[in-house]
C-alpha cells in the first residue's frame, strides 16, 4: 500500500509501495492535493518498493502542471535504473536528489 503524506507546507512524502495495485488511487490524491496547494518538494525516501507503475506514476506527475515544477527527491535507485532502461531518464533527473 502507498501513502501521501504532507510532511510541511512545501513537501509531500510518499511512502510504502509504488505498484500497480497502487498509484491509480495515488494519482488521483496526489492531484486533488496538487490543485489546492502544489508542492515544491515531492520526497520518495519512504517508498519500500517500486515497479514499472510506480515509474509511469513519477512520469505523469511531470506532465501535471501542479506538481511538474517539483523537485523529486530520494528516487529510488531501482527505480532510476529502470527509467535509465526506458530511456526516460531524462524526465526524473532535472530535478532529483538520489537515494543513497
């Protein structure tokens, strides 16, 4: 299971699972969340594991005006290593902080 959490005004923290069971919900939030108050810090260091949906999840985030302009911080390795696959990596590293 995936949680969002707002850690301040500026920085939303997701955490659990990022899967396909999972970011269809999660979109949804994290977009309600998005038109109210976007965020300037999306920070992904408490996200257990990851798959190729929780890849598309990082990837529409970016084509979404409110959350776009975010910084992502703490991608997984795993999962940057799969959009490095893709060929997308592109998309997530404009702005990233790694996971150690």
């Amino acid at each position: 299971m995936s949680q969002l959490s707002v850690a301040d005004e500026h920085t939303w923290r997701l955490s659990g699972e990022l899967s396909f069971t999972t970011v269809s919900s999660l979109l949804s939030e994290l977009l309600q969340r998005a038109a109210q108050s976007p965020p300037q810090i999306v920070d992904f260091s408490e996200v257990t594991r990851a798959d190729s949906a929780g890849l598309a999840l990082l990837i529409e985030m970016r084509k979404q005006p409110p959350i776009a302009a975010a910084i992502f911080r703490h991608i997984p390795k795993q999962m940057l290593i799969l959009a490095e696959v893709c060929g997308v990596e592109s998309l997530l590293t404009e702005a990233v902080t790694v996971a150690p």
